[in-house]
C-alpha cells in the first residue's frame, strides 16, 4: 500500500513539473539590463546577406570562394549593434561563429574579438539547406546550454535552420541579425528575449 501511495505521489508530482508554465520572456529593454550583468548566451543569426553570392566585378575581396556576404543593411546594421554592445556595457566573453563568410563579415563588423570559428554553426556547405541529421541543432543546443564566463555573455553567430532545429518552430520568424536571449540553467537554455538588430542602438540612444 505504501508503495502503491508512493508511486501515486511520484506521478502527481510529474504532471505538476509537465504543466509547469515556459519561462515568460521579457522586453528588449530588460534583457539589455541583465546582459549587463553577465551569463546570459546571446544566439544571433548573421546580418543581412542577398540569398545569392556576389559577382565577380562586386564580391569583397576577401571572399575568395565567392560566398554570400553582407550587403550594405547587412554591414551597417552589424557595425551599429557593435558599437551599441560597447556603450551598452554589454560583455562579450568567448564567440563562437559559422566559418560561412557572411557570418565572419557579421562578427568582423560586430568589432568583437577572438572569434572562433565552428563548422557545427555553418550551413554545412550548402546554404540554407536544413540540418536534416540534427547534429548542428544538438551542438547548438548543448552550447547555449553551457555558462558563460563569470561577468561575460557568450556569443553565438549561425544561420536560421540550425537555430529553428534547436529551439523550435517559434523561431522560425527569426530576422536578419535578429538575437534569442539565452539564460543557461540546469542544463539547458531557456529564451528570456529576442531582439532585433536594429534595437540594440536604439537601446543606446
């Protein structure tokens, strides 16, 4: 009988923890606050790139394998959340970026440091194609799920399907350089915010 009233208690206590409500996520305005403090995972998809790659009369010519780049919004927009980060007082510790040339642009313009590149936050070599075995999903959310250094905020730069694969449909609208606020918390990464590119320096001003 105890026994029997035990497993009855065990699986109450289950479908509590199941029903348990998503953490509500907060405005633009207070994720930046608590950016400040540090331990947070910021997960940007990359500034805005033409869906096709450059010619040869206009490619950057660092885009030696003629890749997709930045174009003009794409550069600015990525320069102007820089310099918002920096008068934000928003730390940026360790920086993990697609090895995609675009994605490098969007971290070069971004001004921040010791970026590294990773295959696992690329396209796999195939533009926009969807991480069909999951693997770069699963990366994605296991580092998002790992604390930053003490007083610093991680960065994370990808593509839109690796971002969908590892946190959901709900994502799926993710814009151009838009970011998801991560907080990191017993193994796992909640959203607490998205914010668009464009609100970082209208956060500064």
């Amino acid at each position: 009988m105890a026994q029997i009233a035990h497993s009855i208690v065990v699986a109450l206590a289950v479908c509590f923890v199941l029903e348990l409500p998503a953490a509500a996520q907060v405005s633009a305005s207070e994720a930046i606050a608590q950016l400040r403090q540090g331990g947070y995972v910021i997960a940007m998809r990359h500034a805005s790139s033409p869906r096709m790659p450059p010619d040869a009369s206009s490619a950057d010519p660092d885009n030696v394998k003629r890749e997709r780049e930045l174009d003009a919004v794409g550069r600015s927009t990525a320069n102007a959340m820089g310099d918002a980060l920096r008068a934000l007082d928003i730390p940026i510790g360790a920086v993990f970026t697609s090895p995609t040339f675009r994605a490098l642009q969007t971290v070069r313009f971004l001004g921040v440091e010791n970026a590294r590149a990773v295959d696992e936050l690329g396209d796999g070599g195939n533009s926009m194609a969807p991480d069909a075995e999951g693997k770069r999903s699963a990366w994605l959310r296991s580092k998002a799920a790992e604390a930053p250094t003490p007083g610093t905020n991680t960065l994370l730069v990808t593509h839109l399907p690796n971002l969908v694969g590892a946190f959901g449909d709900d994502v799926r609208d993710m814009g151009d350089g838009e970011a998801l606020i991560l907080e990191p918390r017993g193994g796992r990464a909640t959203i607490v915010a998205r914010i668009k590119i464009e609100q970082w320096p209208e956060a500064a001003r």
